[in-house]
C-alpha cells in the first residue's frame, strides 16, 4: 500500500471532525511530500532540530506539530514556525515557549500533556499541577493553552487503554467548564494502535505514524 493510500484509507474511518497529525519522525522528507500531495497538511515530529529541517525544506503551508518531549534549551529554533506544541509537561517549558514566542511576535498554541498511562516513562502533569498551571495562565501573554493531551499505556488490555482515555476526557471537560476557556477545544489521543478507542472517548485529534507511513526507521 502506498503512503496515499494508506492516509486515504485512514480518513476514510474518521469522524468529520477529528484532525489528523501524521506523524512522519525519522521519515524522508520525500514521504512527507507524498503525503502533502494526497492532501495532508498536518505533521508531527517528535524532535525539534529535525522538524526545523523538515520546515526549511518543505512547503510552507505545513502545519507542524511538536509531539514528542521538549527539551527547552531546543524551544528557540521551532519558535518561529510551529503550529502546535503537544508535549507541554512542566511549566518550565511552558516559560521558555513563552519568552521564545515574544521574542519571534507570536502566539503559539500548546497543549498541556497529562499522564493517564500506569508506565513510569510517560511524562505530564497531573490534575493538581493542571489547576496550577491554569489559574497562573495570565503570565503566558504568548502562549495560547488549547486543550490536553495524553498518551495511554502500551498494552493489549483495551479495557485499561479505554479507561485511561475516559479519564483524560473527563479531566477535559472539568477544565472547560472550571475555567470557561472558549480556545480549549482540542483532545489530543490515540495513535496507530488504539486511535479508534480513543475517538470513541472523546478525542478530537489522533496522531497517527506507522499505519501511514509503515514501520518507522530508526
């Protein structure tokens, strides 16, 4: 199956109002050009120096997304283009993406990562730390939180991943009501393996690598 139709496979399967990141890490930019040509327009890079490549060779009308792990000494050189940042854990990032934003004159808009997955090596914030970050939202003047999003564990127990993303929804909907944040509208979960799942819980946008672009090269 080529790379298109496999995404047209994909969005065949989606609800009309489920956004679709691609993740293309450690892809060529040639895969990403095939997918760009079969409509895609959202992609998702899990390493800041390799995205900002990807940005300065590819057209400009991508949206890219910084899923992975921000390490904040990296933040200056996606400042100036990233569409999306999913993986806000601490508020340490959230200061430098701040302070990198002002300094490039944009807003850039985050999603703050919660950990919901019983394995150790997920990162985020947890329900207290969420609450603290929110009633400080004021000091972000450059920085636009627009939702949350998670990662669920790595199992076959679909019971457990489908109670994991429950409780992010819930935690979803609790912020949007406590808070009356009219821009928090975006779910960030599911992936290849357990996207289906997580649209059933309430997603509204799924991240989505091998099942488009084939086994990942590393």
């Amino acid at each position: 199956m080529s790379i298109a139709s496999n995404l047209s496979s994909i969005k065949n399967k989606l609800p009309q109002n489920i956004e679709l990141v691609a993740v293309s890490k450690t892809k060529p930019n040639e895969d990403i050009l095939e997918a760009y040509q079969a409509g895609q327009r959202i992609f998702g890079e899990n390493k800041i120096q390799e995205m900002a490549s990807k940005y300065e060779a590819l057209p400009k009308d991508i949206e890219w997304h910084m899923i992975g792990h921000v390490q904040t000494n990296k933040i200056k050189f996606m400042a100036p283009f990233v569409s999306l940042v999913h993986g806000v854990d601490r508020e340490k990032v959230l200061k430098e993406l701040n302070k990198q934003a002002q300094k490039n004159e944009r807003i850039i808009k985050c999603l703050l990562q919660v950990h919901i997955a019983q394995e150790e090596t997920k990162f985020g914030f947890d329900s207290g730390e969420l609450d603290s970050v929110l009633n400080n939202r004021s000091e972000y003047t450059h920085v636009e939180i627009v939702g949350l999003m998670g990662m669920a564990s790595n199992t076959d127990n679909e019971d457990q991943v489908r109670g994991e993303f429950k409780t992010l929804k819930t935690l979803f909907d609790t912020i949007s009501e406590r808070y009356g944040l009219d821009s928090f509208n975006t779910l960030s979960m599911g992936m290849s393996g357990d996207f289906s799942i997580a649209i059933e819980e309430g997603s509204t946008m799924i991240r989505v690598g091998s099942s488009i672009f084939g086994a990942r090269n590393y």
